[in-house]
C-alpha cells in the first residue's frame, strides 16, 4: 500500500477560505497592514474571551513570545526546563544567555516531572519553564508549590496546548504567563505566530511595550524591545480559523477515536491518553513503540514513508543531544534516563481536518501488518 499523495504530521487545520479572504479583502482596504490593526486587536480580545484569560498579547510567532516572556519576567542565570520538547524551548533561553538547566520527565505524562526538579535548584535558578507536551497540561499545582518554596518564577510553553484545560481552568491562566504557539503546525493557527497569556497587569504591560521595540507613545522608549508584532493577514487567519475551533476538535478527536480502535491489541505499541473529562485539542496522535513491537520506533517510521506517511519522532533525540547544549552539558544525559528512553520510543502520526477515517484505517492495517506480510 502507498498513498496517492504524502500525508504529513503537522498539516495545517484551515477554516473557511470566503471569511479569510473576506477579512484579507478588508485589510487592503483599509491599507493597514501590521503595528496592533483592527483584526490583531479583534483576535486579542477573542483570544482573551476564549481562555478567560485578562491579557492575551499576539506575537509574531512562539519563539519570539518565548524570548519576551522571559525577557519581560527578568530571568536570568539558571532556568529549569525539559529535554523532551521543541529545540525553541532551550534557545529560546540560551539566546538571552540564560542556561537551560535540563531536568527529566514523568514516564506517564512525558511532562517534566517536579519530583525531579530540586536536585536542579542553585542559587542561579531564576525560574521552571514546564511545557504542556502534546495537549497534556504539565502537573501544574506541584510546579507552582515548587516555584513558590524556592521564590522563583514559572512560565509555561504551552505551545502545544491551545484549546486545552486544566481543572476545568484553560491553559493560559497558569503560572506568571503561558506561551502559545500558532505555528501552521498547531492546532490554531495564524500561519506563523503566537501569543503570551497572562493574568498579571503589569507583566501584560511590559511584554506590550517590548513586543514593540519597547515604544510608549510615539517618540518615548522604555525598555530594550524587540519586534514581535503579529501581522494584520496573520490575525485575518487566526479569527477565522477561531470560527473553526469546534470543528477542528471534533475531527481531531474523531481520528483519535479511529487510531484507538485500529491501534489496540498491537504488541508492544501504545497510543497517549487523553483525560476525557477535560478540555483537549486532540491534535497529537503519539504512539510509543515498545520492545515487545516486532519493529523498532525507527523501522517503524521507515516502513511508513515508504508508504507516504511522513510520521515523526518528535522530540527525538531531546534538546540535551543537540549543539550547542551536547557541547556545553556533555553529562547532561546522566540526569535524563527517562527522557533517553522515552526519546528511542516515541512516533507522532498524521491527524487533523486533512486526515479522514478512511487513510487512519489504512494507516493502522499498515502498522498492524507483520514485517513478513510488508
Ligand atoms: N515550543 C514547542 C513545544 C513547540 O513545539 C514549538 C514549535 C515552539 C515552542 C516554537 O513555536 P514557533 O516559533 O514555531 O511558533 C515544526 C514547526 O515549525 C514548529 O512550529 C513546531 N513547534 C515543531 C514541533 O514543528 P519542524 O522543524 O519539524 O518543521 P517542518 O518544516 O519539518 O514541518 C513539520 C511538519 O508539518 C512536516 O511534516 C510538514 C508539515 N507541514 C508544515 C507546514 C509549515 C505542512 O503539512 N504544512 C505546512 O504548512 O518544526
């Protein structure tokens, strides 16, 4: 079996194509085109509305708000974070010369695991950057109680997590501020961008000022900015595809249902649990591949491009055996055995409002063959 086309990981769910270009319509027409529009401001505030967050600041994409939640949260010295995730978590700290200080994860949830994080604590520790792998909100309360023994800050990459909630509250209201990510590979997305979320005034304030060069009125600078601007035609995006959201879910949780079905009772291969009685963007169909699998993580996803699948390992092989940081923390590993394992194991399949049930089956009868029958 090979697919007509390729199918890949990460194609973008997309609303209506008339409301876009209905929008795009009225941007030209009123020839303005970037620097806080009528449909960034618009997009904030339904934002806003949508998490019941009080500030919810665009950007340009989720690095970049990266970079400005921590610069507007004075980070410096030392940052606690995962190895398990996207490399931007790590440069986006290293990039302000802070050290990302790597620390492992909850073999259940993937997430950093806070019982893991005070043999990482020194004086330079400023702040815990959890991140909300694949839709699943990070254990929250034990973080917060962490940050606040230790009078440091927390902030999350909720890069992965839009659309998603923690005892009944949405991501985006945790920690000093969470950070989205609208990335065309998200579950919303703007094409490139994203978003900080926070409920603290002055923070909100701040990270205003520095995601445009730090200007305060026309002529009046305050702090070291920087340009982190959403677009007007990226804002054009993000309202319509926010008018899709119901149907993205539903989709999404649909093809989840059918990978559950077709991928039970496989030998040594195990899909992600999503908690039901909460909020999910279902947008990560990760499966992990055991040794009792007759292929390992690797074969597997080569037997699948093969046949046009264009699985992925994210986040193989963890932030900590990637340069600089392989360079810089050669022993970072030997603090890391659960990540190390997990890494060797993990492989992302095709989902979202592209993918129908009838290529999920074809995926799962090509994993559920033998290697004998390939
Ligand atoms: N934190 C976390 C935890 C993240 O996952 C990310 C981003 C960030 C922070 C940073 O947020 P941003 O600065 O990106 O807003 C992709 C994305 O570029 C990246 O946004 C995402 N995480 C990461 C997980 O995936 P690559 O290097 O894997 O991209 P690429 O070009 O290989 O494309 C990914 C897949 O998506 C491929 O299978 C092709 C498919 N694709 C991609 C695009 C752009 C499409 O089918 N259509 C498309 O338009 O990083």
């Amino acid at each position: 079996m090979k697919l007509d086309g390729t199918l890949h990981v990460g194609a973008p769910n997309i609303g209506s194509r008339e409301k876009f270009f209905e929008r795009v319509n009225g941007m030209f027409d009123r020839r303005w085109l970037t620097n806080r529009g009528e449909l960034v401001q618009e997009l904030e505030q339904k934002l806003a509305d949508y998490l019941g967050v009080k500030h919810c600041i665009s950007m340009c994409n989720g690095t970049v708000a990266l970079e400005i939640a921590i610069r507007a949260l004075g980070l410096e010295g030392e940052v606690i974070v995962p190895s398990l995730t996207f490399i931007a978590s790590a440069h986006a700290l290293l990039w302000q010369e802070i050290t990302p200080v790597f620390c492992d994860i909850d073999r259940e949830s993937y997430n950093i695991d806070p019982k893991q994080i005070e043999k990482h604590i020194t004086p330079k520790t400023s702040a815990i950057m959890g991140v909300h792998l694949y839709s699943r909100p990070c254990d929250i309360e034990a973080l917060q109680a962490m940050a606040d023994r230790h009078g440091i800050k927390l902030l999350f990459d909720a890069a992965h997590a839009f659309g998603c909630s923690h005892n009944g509250k949405m991501i985006g209201n945790f920690g000093d501020c969470e950070v989205l990510s609208f990335h065309a590979t998200k579950f919303f997305n703007t094409f490139e961008g994203g978003a900080i979320a926070t409920n603290n005034d002055g923070l909100a304030e701040k990270i205003r000022l520095m995601q445009n060069f730090g200007f305060n009125g026309m002529d009046n600078v305050e702090y070291i900015g920087t340009n982190g601007k959403m677009t007007e035609i990226c804002a054009a995006m993000g309202l319509t595809n926010l008018e899709g959201l119901d149907e993205f879910v539903g989709i999404n949780q649909r093809n989840y249902e059918v990978y559950r079905d077709g991928l039970s009772k496989i030998p040594g291969l195990s899909l992600i649990e999503f908690n039901e009685a909460e909020k999910c963007n279902w947008q990560y169909i990760v499966v992990e591949v055991g040794n009792d699998h007759p292929l390992s993580r690797d074969e597997l996803m080569e037997k699948l491009h093969a046949q046009n699948i264009r699985a992925r390992r994210y986040f193989w092989p963890g932030c900590h055996r990637m340069e600089p940081y392989r360079s810089l923390q050669p022993n970072a590993g030997m603090m890391l055995p659960i990540t190390e394992a997990v890494a060797e194991r993990l492989l992302v399949l095709p989902t979202g409002t592209g993918v129908d049930k009838i290529t999920i089956d074809l995926i799962c009868r090509s994993i559920r063959k033998k290697p004998c029958e390939s």
